[in-house]
C-alpha cells in the first residue's frame, strides 16, 4: 500500500506519530475501489434474506417452509431446527436465539433465513415462509419489568447497580430535583450490514468475510453456534462502513454461515436499511430522577439519583451499559456523598446495547440538567459551579476510585468556556441559516438565540475486571514492515495510526498495514470504549520495539559491537564509536524479523455490592458549549455553534482528531433536536431514513474544538482515546441552549418541535 | 420489511445495454425491476456507487445521468438505456485523482468513506455549476448527501480548498 500516490505526492516524508498522517486506505476510498462487505463476490455465490417476527411477543406455533422453498431459485432454508450448536449467542451472557423457535420477543426477531440466486428471490422466498403466532402480552413498559411474569426464562433483569459512597444522609443547605428521560437512539452507520460466507470443501469449515467491531469474539460465538471448533470458523474483516456499537453484537454471521455450509456454496447477505434497524441493537431509552445537594457557595454535597435502562429484549451489553451509566452518573465533579440505584431490564421493546458512548450519554443529559437547575438555585453562573466543583487528578469518583492519572476537568470547562462565540443574529443572516433552514420557514422576529453549557467524563476501556487486551505481530522482510493486528478499522483511522507508530518506532517509511483477520494474529478486543488507539496501539507500538530490537541487535552483531553502544539518532543506528552508522531501512536488508506482542492495560477491579472499587483504567473529560437559534413559533431549532474543548492525553493524528470530534458532535446533536427510534406498541415507527433524521450538512453547527493535551502516563505515546466524549455533553449542551431560549424545562431528548410549542403554550396559559 | 417483494421470479427477464464511463455494457436476462444501483453494483461489477439507504435518502449511490446528478437507487436500470452513465469509477479514468479527491484525501474528509464516491460525485457536480459557492450553497448542495462519521467539517474543509486552489490555478 501506498500512502505517497495521489494528491499525497506533496509529502516530504511518511508521516509519524503527533502529525496529520494521510489514511493509507484513502486513495482506494475516494475512487470507490475499497471493499465493504456489501461489494463482495464469490463465484456462483447466492443471496441470502431472513425472515422476521411480524409480531411484537408471541407464541410460534408453527413455521411452514414450503412455499419458500417451492420458490424458484430457492437452494436452502434454515430455521431454528438446523443450528448445529449452541442455539443462543450473546455478548454479556448469551441469551439470544439464533432463530426464534418457541417465543418471539421483539418485532423483527429472526426466525428464518433463506439463501437464493437472486437477491429479490430470496426476499419473495422469505415473504413465503408461514409463521403461525399466538400473541401473548407484550412487556413495553420498563417500569414494570421486575413485577411482571418473566418474558424469559433468565428473568426481565439484567442487572441492579446501587452505589453508595460517603454518608447516605448527608443533605446540603440548597436541593434540587429532577425528572429526565432519553429516547432510543440508532447508530445508522451507512455501510449495512452484509457479508459473504463461503464454505470449505468438506463442509466443516467456513471462511467469513464481515464488517465487525470484534473479529475474535465474532468468531468465538458463530463456532459455538456452529458447533464448529473455532479455527475451523475463519473470519476477515472487509471493509466496515461506520459502526458506533450497532456491530459489537452478531447480526447476521451465523445465519450467513449456516446458509453457506447448508448450501454449500458462497453466500452473500446485505440488510437493506429497514432491515438494518431491526438487525442491531440501539442505544438504550433511559428514565432518571436526580436529587442533587450543594452548600450555599456551590460546593456539592450529595447526589441522589435513579437510573432505569430498557434493555429491550435481550442482553447484549446491558450489564456493561449500566455499569458505565451508575459509575458515571454525578459527572466530572467531586462529589462526597453518593446514593444511586441503577437498573436495566428486559422488555418485548428491540433489544439495545453498545452506542459511542455507551450509557454515559444517558446519565450526563441528567447530571448536566441538574447542575444547570442548581446553578440557577444557587444563583451562580453554570459555568463556575461546574469549575468549583470540577474533578482532577487525585480526586475519587463515584465509584470511589481515585484518578491516578490526568483529568484536567477544570481546564477543559475553562478552555470550552473561553472560545469564540459565533456571530449575532442579525436581519442579513440568510433564510438558509435559521431554524427550518432549506424550508426558508423562520419569521426573523420570532428567532431567539440561547447559550448551554455541559461537562462530562467518560472511561477509556472495558471496565470492572474484563482483561482486554490486544494482540500485534510486526514483521520486518528485507526493509518492508508488515504490521499485522486484528483491530477492526470502522473509520476511525487506526491504520493510519498503525502506519504512525511503525514508523516512527522503526525509523522505516515503508509499512504494509495487513487485512485484519483471526488466523494470522490473535485478538485485538473491540473497537470501541475508546480503546484502541490505547490497547492496539500500544500492542502495535510493542510489536515494534521487538522488532526493532532485533534488528539493533543482529546488526551488532554484524559489525562485532555491543548492542549497548549502538543508539538511535533520528533514521539512523549509529554508535558510539563510530563504527557504525547506516539507516534501519539499510540495517533490515536481508533480515526477517517477526514479531508478535500482547498488550494488557493495568488490571481493573469489579465494582462490590456498594458499587465501590477501582473498576476503570482510564478517564477522558470534555466540555461542550452550544449556541442555538430557536424559531418559537414553529418549535424549530438550529445548532449554530459547538465549542469544545476535549483532554485527549497527546493527539497522535490531530486532523483525525478533529474529525472524530466534529463526528461525535454531529451524533449528539442528533440525539439533542432530531433522532429518534419511534417505537409504538414494541413497533418501530421509522425505519428508514426518510423518518429516522441524522444530521445533514445543512443541520450541522460549526464545531470550533481546541485539544488539551497532558499525556496520560501508562497510556502509549501518552494518548486516550477520542472517540465516544464528543458525543456524550454535546447533548446537554445543546438542550441547555434551547432552554435558555425558550424558558422552558425541556427533560427528555430528543427535543421535537412539538415539545417546544406545546410547552410554550402551557405555560403561556 | 412487510412489503411483498416482486421477483425475477414472476416478472420477465429483459436485455438492454448500458452506455457506463464511456463503454457500452451488454446486460442479458435481467429481471426488469433491478435498479440502476444494483445493475451497476452486481452485474457490472462497478461497487464505487454505494448503497446506504436504497431509497433516495443518503446520496451514497450518486451517478450522472446525462450530466445530471441522480441517485442510482431510484433509476430502474432499463429506464437508463441510451444515456451516458457516469460513475465514481468514471471520475478519475487515468488513475490520477481528480483536485477533489486529493483534498478530501488531504483534509482528513474520509473516515469509513462509505459516503465518499456519492459526495466526489455531489461535489463536481456543485462546482461544475458553481465554481465559487459560498458556505451555505456548499451545505445546501450537499445536504443530500449524508456522512454518518465526519460530521462534516473536513468536509466542508475539502471543498474550500478545491474552490481555492481552482482560483489559484485560473489567476
Ligand atoms: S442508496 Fe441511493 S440515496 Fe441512498
Ligand atoms: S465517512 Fe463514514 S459515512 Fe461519511
């Protein structure tokens, strides 16, 4: 690969850690020519469609088959009846049926899966397959899951989380209370879900090729369900069209493999995008109530607070999601006193799990209504109530767990605070600009402008014991450096960032960054919590240091010196003496070299039954400022402005820095004024993108970002993780904006219009 | 996902050629209800024209069709007989990538990229008609063209600096 073709020729040198590297996979994006895993072919491959529960909670009491594969064109079709292993997977505790057999539990729950020569075939086929259901109650309403009959055989809870930090009865001189609640939100990453399957010869083994955030763990659970040993199970990454979570769990790899095998021939599945919102779970819907105490100079002394997550129907990251919505649900402050209660339950609502973010994005629209109440009680500026009680390094969390490394919260608020505010509204701003935009809507005069602020901290890593590590293999042939690591690319640039580490630990320009796969490499954990540029990075960064060390070392003993005398000075090894002085690139000739490291974070502890212990490996906090316009009429908002400033340890990739926070706000926005998984009844309302809204180029502020940088010790090269805290106080900053500008309460994201007018005229009345 | 699909099962097959890039394409025995995303994508071999929505809502499948900007997805592909197709693959014959790309590529516009060849192919076709398109008529012109990773900012960055350098390269 090549990252020097193109418009890159400008280049003076391949670019290393702290630079803006171009992505060595651009060139072949910008021209149309990478593989996502819906581009993929296979000779006299066959299309794959799954049939789906029409039926919100039911019985089955019977699957007929016949018509689907009386159907032309028609090879297979699977049910329940032909997993060969493990008829559940899951990622939390495995509670999820391949296939629905006795009991569907959420509308679009699949049930059969049907592989054809032609795509449309293969939907007719599925549209055959008769399903009888006898409907039973469905539980929609989480409130009353832990009283309702169980709607599975482990019961309608997937965990209980109460923390109890300092004095239960401690109370402060001012109190403030408050209701929220935050929608379901989709990941709707454009590349959907799709892959190709292509059996061995003798039908005992299958090679998948898949857009995934976790190779391995993929792999772990499609042999299980196979009931194949895992290295008979062969899984690639293709190309991966965004992820934000909605690939942690298994979609449609064990329904794609078992067509295959079935079949015995390659087959190819892609979701089209109503599929694809029944095909991956969500962000979770949350309900919270918040007690917050302060002395009368601000200082907080308790944070009370009840946290309820619909988990939907089942596991998948539930567990995790809470342990990260409790531990994070006071904020990034110092607070001595902490009561919470945390629950995620099971429904018959679509199953929820991992989204960047991942359950603090719940708790922080909380936490940051409520110190906004506060400051408005107190009488203090939001701004300064979040820095006086502002966490740092040496303080204790929630969890009781004491920040050994850098937080530096206060400087975040301060820095977001301090950055340029857009300009007015005037009577020129353009119709384009004002809330409606394109519907060039807006009565100027009724347009009022509103300023929010939020903070937030979010922890880099899996949490509460889980050992994720990573695993990387350099391998240096003849001055070529292959670095080979299973890390799931979605976007992010983490092959760039390969190519950065490589180079500028080996002093070589040339790296080949290899497919990401499970038989070459072992496990690089998930790309997601943030986790990679820490976890495979540094696995990256380990590899090649072996590498490079072996390659000193046979040099030295080329040239009969000691390995002790010979040092690195810029490209070159030279030593003491000055006997030697030659380029790695030179020194690699005629060498092979391979090396494979794992790399572990510090160990981390589970929280004990007060939700007390050292359970996170690392924090990253940020703040952000909103600037909204609000069309009080119409109940129509636009996001103007996000400042931001973000504590990012040490930017390895500033340009790719930038974009990730640019990205994350584009999502939050999103969550503040427009997205939302409409769900009536268990029924999503708004497959589609024509009625779930994301951010288009005309709805997104301008995103002005400024970089802390304290690099984080333990962390490779110093660097966290970027990726989930843009997202997480976007949200409340924006929805604190609205509420300047309107006066209204505004407790549950997202905010619509209706929300708007209908608040102002009840409290016109 | 309760629609009743309709099949090559029960429609007839059809032949028609397709004039793609410059180079006329022979499609035999396809089902007459096959999209022009599809034909271009499976049986041309042609997947730079990508397929995020299929139902006119993301711009990922963006093509010219006799110079005009259209979304595959919602162009049967038989309809298509006779006009001269261009796709992303058709932006950069030569091999050499076209000042847009190379500012994308440059200005950090490309994440997963699944939105990329829609928006190469939505960003020409703004420029061709307005060379010098201020802030607005940049996010108006590319509002159908939606990116879930970027949030759009390098994106806006590219095409300054394309507008940019274009005026460098007139003056
Ligand atoms: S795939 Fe054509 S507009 Fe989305
Ligand atoms: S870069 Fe991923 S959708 Fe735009």
């Amino acid at each position: 690969m090549s990252t020097r073709d193109g418009g890159l020729s400008l280049l003076r040198r391949a670019s290393r850690v702290g630079e803006n590297a171009p992505r060595p996979d651009g060139t072949l994006k910008v021209r149309g020519e990478f593989a996502y895993s819906s581009d993929l072919y296979a000779e006299g491959m066959l299309w794959g469609a799954t049939v789906r529960s029409t039926e919100v909670h039911a019985r089955i009491c019977s699957v007929d088959i016949s018509g689907a594969l009386a159907t032309p064109g028609v090879h297979v079709v699977v049910t329940a009846d032909d997993v060969p292993g493990s008829p559940y997977y899951g990622l939390d505790g495995d509670d999820q049926p391949v296939f629905a057999s006795a009991v569907v539990r959420h509308l679009g729950e699949p049930i059969a899966a049907v592989a054809a020569d032609h795509p449309e075939a293969a939907r007719l086929a599925a549209s055959r397959v008769v399903v009888e259901y006898e409907p039973l109650a469905p539980l929609l309403d989480p409130e009353r899951a832990l009283t309702a009959e169980p709607i599975h055989p482990n019961g309608n809870l997937f965990r209980h989380l109460p923390i109890r930090k300092g004095d239960p009865d401690a109370t402060g001189d001012v109190v403030v209370e408050g209701s929220y609640a935050t929608g379901m939100q989709d990941q709707a990453f454009l590349g959907p879900e799709s892959g190709l399957a292509i059996p061995d010869s003798g039908g005992d083994g299958v090679e998948l090729f898949i857009s995934t955030q976790w190779l391995h763990v993929d792999r772990d659970q499609v042999a299980a369900c196979l009931g194949l040993e895992p290295e008979r199970v062969r899984l690639t990454l293709s190309g991966v069209g965004g992820a934000f979570g909605a690939r942690e769990d298994i979609s449609l790899q064990v329904h794609l493999c078992m067509l295959a095998l079935r079949a015995g021939r390659p087959v190819k599945m892609v979701y089209n995008r109503a599929e694809s919102f029944f095909g991956h779970v969500h962000r979770h819907p949350s309900r919270l109530w918040y007690r917050h105490h302060a002395d009368r100079d601000g200082t907080l002394v308790k944070v009370e607070a009840r946290l309820l997550l619909d988990g939907g129907a089942y596991l998948s990251s539930s567990f995790h999601v809470l342990g990260n919505a409790a531990s994070f649900a006071v904020g990034p402050y110092r607070v001595p006193n902490v009561v919470i209660d945390s629950w995620n339950v099971r429904t018959n609502n679509p199953p929820c799990g991992a989204m960047r973010g991942f359950g603090v994005v719940q708790s922080c629209f909380g936490h940051e209504a409520q110190m906004d109440k506060l400051a408005a009680a107190l009488g203090h500026d939001p701004v300064e109530l979040r820095l006086r009680n502002a966490l740092g390094h040496g303080d204790t969390c929630a969890t009781g767990q004491r920040i050994t490394g850098t937080l530096p919260m206060a400087e975040v608020i301060a820095r977001t605070a301090a950055l340029p505010l857009p300009p007015e509204l005037t009577e020129h701003t353009p119709m384009l600009a004002l809330p409606g935009g394109a519907g060039r809507c807006a009565d100027r005069s009724r347009v009022v402008r509103g300023v929010g602020f939020a903070a937030s901290y979010k922890n880099l890593m899996y949490a509460e014991g889980f050992d994720d590590f990573s695993t990387a293999r350099c391998r240096i042939d003849h001055g070529v450096v292959t670095v080979h690591c299973a890390c799931a690319e979605v976007g992010q640039g983490f092959v760039t960032l390969v190519c950065q580490i490589a180079r500028e630990v080996l002093r070589i320009d040339d790296v080949v960054v290899a497919p990401a796969d499970t038989v070459e490499v072992g496990s690089a954990g998930s790309t997601s919590a943030s986790r990679q540029t820490w976890m495979s990075g540094g696995a990256v960064e380990a590899a090649c240091i072996a590498a490079r060390d072996r390659v000193i070392s046979e040099l030295a003993l080329r040239s009969g010196v000691e390995v002790a005398s010979l040092v690195l000075v810029d490209d070159r090894v030279v030593s003491g003496d000055g006997r030697v002085d030659t380029t790695m690139t030179e020194a690699a000739a005629g060498l092979v070299v391979d090396e494979t490291r794992e790399f572990h974070h510090a160990p981390t502890q589970p929280l004990d039954e007060n939700g007390q212990g050292d359970a996170h490996v690392s924090f990253s906090g940020t703040a952000h400022r909103a600037v909204v316009d609000v069309d009080l009429d119409l109940g129509l908002v636009r996001v103007v402005q996000i400042a931001t400033a973000q504590d990012v340890g040490r930017a390895l990739n500033p340009l790719a820095v930038g974009g990730q926070i640019e990205g994350g706000v584009a999502q939050g926005v999103g969550l503040a004024v427009m997205e939302e998984i409409v769900v009536d009844g268990g029924r999503i309302r708004n497959a589609s993108f024509t009625d779930y809204l994301i951010p288009t180029a005309l709805d997104m502020p301008e995103v002005v970002w400024d970089l802390i940088e304290e690099p984080e010790p333990g962390a490779p090269f110093g660097a966290k993780g970027v990726g989930e805290p843009p997202v997480v106080s976007s949200t409340p900053a924006v929805v604190a904006a609205i509420r300047a500008a309107t006066g209204l309460a505004l407790d549950r994201v997202p905010v619509r219009p209706q929300d708007i007018v209908r608040g102002r005229a009840s409290t016109a009345t | 996902m309760n629609d009743e699909p309709t099949s090559h099962a029960v429609t007839p097959e059809v032949g028609y050629v397709l004039r793609v890039n410059g180079r006329e394409h022979r499609i035999e025995a396809a089902w007459s209800g096959e999209s022009l995303l599809w034909v271009l994508r499976e049986r041309l071999g042609l997947s730079g024209s990508k397929n995020a929505c299929e139902q006119g809502e993301c711009g990922s499948c963006s093509v010219l069709v006799d110079g005009r900007l259209v979304c595959a997805c919602l162009v049967l592909a038989a309809s298509a007989v006779g006009a001269e197709i261009t796709t992303v693959e058709g932006a950069s014959p030569q091999g050499v990538l076209t000042d847009v790309q190379s500012a994308f590529l440059a200005e950090g516009a490309v994440q997963c990229g699944f939105c990329t060849p829609g928006l190469v192919m939505s960003v020409h076709d703004l420029l061709k008609a307005n060379p010098e398109p201020d802030d607005l008529e940049v996010r108006e012109a590319i509002s159908g063209n939606l990116c879930r990773c970027t949030g759009y900012g390098r994106i806006f960055a590219a095409i300054e600096n394309t507008v940019a350098a274009r005026r460098g390269a007139e003056s």
